[in-house]
C-alpha cells in the first residue's frame, strides 16, 4: 500500500516541476486541457448544475484557488471521485504553479536590476548619469532628485558592482562606459539628459562620444572635465555637448581676493539650498523686455541673472532693460524655487 502511494506522490511531483519549468504558452494550453477535460468527466456523470460555462468556470477557479465557498459540488458520487482523483490534484497544481512562475519573475526581475543587469530602454523622460565617485555622484543623485517629476527616471550606469544603491535610482551595470548595450539598457536613444562624470578625463571624453553617438538630438548632454585640453577636444567634435570645466585653481584665488565668493558660488549652485539657487528658464512665445521680466521676478523674490539669446554661445550678464527677449531665448535668475513662464509672464 506504501509503494503505490510513494509512486503517485513521486508522479505528482515530476508533473509540478514539468509544468514549472514550462514557458507560459504551454502552460496555459495545459491547464485549458484540464478545464475542458474537467467539464467534460463531469458532464458525463451528470452533474447538470456544474454544466452551464458561467457556473463552472466560477467553481473551477474557487477550487483551484482553494477557497471552497461550499456554495457548489458535485452531488453524485461519480461526480466527486473525478473531482477527487482529476479536478483537485489538476487545478491546485495549476494554481500554485501559476503563483509560483509569477512570483519567480518578479523574483528574477528584482535579482537582475540590483545586479545592475535591468533594462530601461522602453522609458522616456529618462536623465542618465554615466560614471560613479564614491563621494560626489551621491551628492549629484540628491540634487537630481530634487526635482524628478513623476514621467522622469533617473538611471546611473557605471562599471562598479554596487550593493547598495539610492532606491530613487535606476541602475545599470556595464563593462564598458562605452557599451553599446549599456547605453541601450539605460535608455539613451530616448534620455531627455545625460550627465557624464567619470574617474577621469579619457573616459569622460570617450563616454560623452559614445553617448552623443546614440543620445537624441534633443538630448541636453553636459560633462565635466579637469583638463582644459580635454574639454577643447570634445568641444571641436560634439559642439553641442555642454562642457563644465574644473575652476578649483581660478576658484581658491578669486576667494583669497575677495572672501566669501566661492561660498555664493557654492549656494547658487546647488539645488539643496534652501535660501538661493541659479536657475534656468527657455523663453517661448511673444518677445518681451529684460525691463519687464525683470519687474516680473522681482515680484517673486527672484533676481535676473543673466541673458543668453538662441544665437549666442555665451550668456551675458546684466543685460540693458530695453533688450528683447525672443522665443527661444535663455534666462537665468536667482531664486529660491523654480518659476514657470506662465506665473513671470503673468507679472510682466
């Protein structure tokens, strides 16, 4: 009497894992099988109330999700043996089958992004960070988050095996810099952004090549060099591409000249400080005067910083009141929050 039990329990458990290790198609072609086979046996012993289609999908689905109501059963005893011995064992492997893949997939899809080996290709509105500094690149991640809105999504792709990661952040594992399949994976056919801060020079400049090569035209893309040569070299080859330049030397003397200055140019450039911030804003729409706009800003505790016109490569700072502002032109101004144009041109 043990044997026969050892085999049907051996048979039971080949068949769970068989249909575990199935892909999903023939899953669902398997447990069609047995609903329509299910029916079929039942409809044969005449259990007529579990006949109609409605009725016994619902009592098909409360058995193979074990709740039983007890609201329908077979009545005959032909009826409750092809339940017992075909229905219960067929339905609740099925059930617990389908849990168990679901739950695997969602399993490995968590396993493969924080091994960095996530794919956010199909995203938009995605700002893209390539490279990482133990020190600095969190600082970087806390200031982009600051102003992530809901269709953004930040993804850091980096040659480091990272363990722990800012949860707001994307990760994206790669050999390369340069790879084509990193750059793919982390979005960047499709980046609104791309920042690159590598460990040095040659790979900032090989990475900002890599990504202008696949990065839309309407990408905005900035890099960050120490070596003025370096930064001339890609200037030449990817003009659009904004380039920051270390200015720590320029830096330490302008504060020994006049104290103070590197701790206003500090504040203004991070987004953290809650008491002044330099931001940006693209003019669209009907030309107006810095006169006007500036009054505008005023009115929001705001100060005009600088003008920069489509067709200039450089702002220029304090512009004349009577100056136009055109569509597509560039302010930057003083602020403790971000204005949109509706609210400045609403007080010009």
């Amino acid at each position: 009497m043990l044997l026969p039990r050892m085999k049907l329990a051996l048979i039971f458990d080949r068949a769970f894992h068989a249909m575990a290790d199935m892909h999903w198609r023939m899953l669902g072609v398997l447990i069609l099988f047995h609903a329509i086979s299910s029916w079929f046996l039942l409809a044969v012993a005449g259990e007529a109330e579990l006949r109609p289609l409605t009725t016994f999908v619902y009592w098909y689905a409360t058995t193979a999700y074990t709740v039983g109501y007890g609201d329908l059963s077979p009545q005959g005893v032909a009826g409750r043996l092809i339940t017992a011995v075909w229905v219960f064992p067929g339905a609740i492997a099925a059930f617990t089958t389908v849990v168990a893949k679901v739950l695997g997939s969602i399993g490995d899809i968590w396993r493969a992004r924080r091994a960095g080996r996530g794919d956010y290709s199909k995203m938009t509105e995605t700002i893209i960070l390539i490279g990482y500094h133990p020190t600095r690149t969190p600082k970087m991640i806390g200031e982009l988050c600051a102003e992530l809105n809901a269709t953004q999504t930040l993804v850091l792709m980096t040659r480091r095996i990272i363990a722990d990661l800012d949860s707001r952040v994307r990760y994206v594992q790669s050999e390369s810099l340069t790879s084509s399949d990193g750059l793919a994976r982390a979005g960047a056919a499709t980046a609104s952004r791309i920042l690159v801060y590598a460990d040095n020079d040659s790979d900032t400049l090989t990475a900002t090549l890599a990504a202008s090569a696949v990065a839309p035209s309407t990408a905005h893309i900035v890099c960050f060099f120490e070596d003025a040569d370096s930064a001339r070299l890609l200037a030449q080859h990817c003009p659009h591409v904004e380039i920051v330049l270390s200015s720590g030397p320029e830096m330490l003397a302008r504060s020994a000249r006049d104290p103070g200055s590197s701790q206003v140019i500090s504040a203004l450039t991070s987004q953290l400080d809650e008491r002044a911030t330099l931001f940006s804003l693209k003019w669209q729409g009907a030309a107006q005067s810095v006169g006007k706009l500036t009054q505008g800003l005023l009115q929001h505790r705001a100060t005009l910083l600088a003008h920069q016109p489509q067709s200039a490569d450089a702002p220029r700072f304090n512009p004349p009141a009577e100056t136009a502002v055109e569509d597509g032109d560039r302010l930057f101004y003083v602020s403790s929050a971000r204005l949109d144009q509706a609210r400045l041109a609403g007080n010009a």
